[in-house]
C-alpha cells in the first residue's frame, strides 16, 4: 500500500538543511581549486579573486572572504537581508579554497589538468544543488544581482551577465586567467546544477528555474 506520509515543512528540517548547506559550500569551495589547479581557466568571479591575489600577494580563498564580505555590504542601500547560508557562504568558500589549494598537487600533464576541471564542474554543480535545496539564503554575489532585480528593476538576466561582463574584464587586468575553463563553466554549468538540484532540492515548491537566480558564479 503506497505511503501516503508528507515532508516535513522546511521549518522543521533546519539541521538537515544547516548541515546540508554546509557540505554543498565545502564541495563548492572544493570545485574552485579544482579549477585554479586544471590551469585552464577559471569561473568569472573567479577571474576576478583570482586578479586580486596576485596583485595583492593574498591567498585566493582570503580574497573570496573578502570579495563577499564587501558585497554584503552592497546588500545594504539594495535593502536585502542575508540568511544564515549567505553568511556561510561568504566565509566557508573561502576557507575550504585556501585549504585545498594546499592539499591539491599541480600536474604538468593535460589529462590531469581536463580531470581536474571535470571534477571542479561536477563538484560545484552538486555543492550548488546541495546548497540551492537547503534555502537558507542567497549568495552575496547572487544578492547583489536579485538587489539589483528588487531595487531598480532590471532584470536578473541583464544584472547577472553586466556584472559578470565588468569582474572578468577587472580580474584579467589584474592579471586573472581566462582559458577552455572559464567557457565550459559559462556554458555547462547552468545544466548541470538544474540535474543537481532536482535531485537535491528539499522543497517542491522550488523550481529549477531558482538556478537563474539563485547560482553563484
């Protein structure tokens, strides 16, 4: 006889969703050092944290710290309000970057490189299903999009690809990396976050379609 049991609300599930938030951050942060150690490029923002650490000598994970502590700033004046995964998110990125930068060992050799960026894909895919499905807040990079969205009424569309547009061009002057990397992600990430967070996502009522707005690249 089928089960006729329902989830429980969100509401109830806030340590499944905590813990859930937090392995998706590890597995993200994870993703970008994959990608920093492929050579091949990395994502947009990241050409951007990229730029600012080797201009300024600073570890690229302490920039991200830095990056997203700065635009949670921004939230401000755009009146958005963090959430507790917002706040992790701007930290934990960050620190499990700086610590597998150490972990991870450089290859010369190019299908080390091409795994590495397959891994770095497939690990930020499933951290921003697992992330995404938790909704526990907005990145700082996405709010600063949906601020812009909320506050000014330009579309999240235009907002996402204006930004994206102005920290790649910033991060190559500043001496970040744009190769094969930083276009398979522009272009195969979105599908593949789609399959992670139908998969992942711990509410119905959220829609792939969140991955337009809610995706932190």
């Amino acid at each position: 006889m089928p089960s006729t049991s329902t989830p429980r609300p969100l509401r109830e599930r806030f340590f499944e969703r905590l813990a859930r938030c937090a392995a998706g951050l590890f597995c993200f942060g994870a993703g970008i050092a994959c990608f920093v150690h492929s050579n091949l490029g990395v994502p947009p923002w990241d050409v951007l944290h990229q730029g600012i650490s080797e201009k300024a000598d600073i570890k690229m994970g302490t920039v991200i710290i830095i990056v997203g502590v700065v635009l949670l700033l921004a939230w401000i004046p755009l009146r958005m309000k963090p959430g507790i995964g917002t706040i992790m998110n701007a930290i934990q990125i960050g620190l499990v970057e700086n610590m597998m930068e150490g972990l991870l060992p450089d290859s010369d050799l190019i299908l080390a490189r091409v795994a590495y960026l397959a891994a770095g894909m497939l690990f930020i895919a499933f951290g921003s299903g697992l992330y995404i499905g938790a909704e526990l807040g907005s990145g700082p990079r996405d709010g600063l999009m949906l601020g812009l969205n909320k506050r000014f009424g330009i579309s999240i569309r235009l907002a996402r690809t204006t930004v994206e547009i102005v920290v790649l061009v910033v991060g190559l002057i500043l001496g970040g990396s744009i190769w094969l990397g930083t276009f398979v992600f522009a272009f195969g990430i979105g599908p593949l976050v789609q399959k992670a967070l139908h998969a992942l996502r711990m509410s119905p009522s959220l829609n792939e379609s969140a991955t337009g707005q809610a995706l932190e690249m």
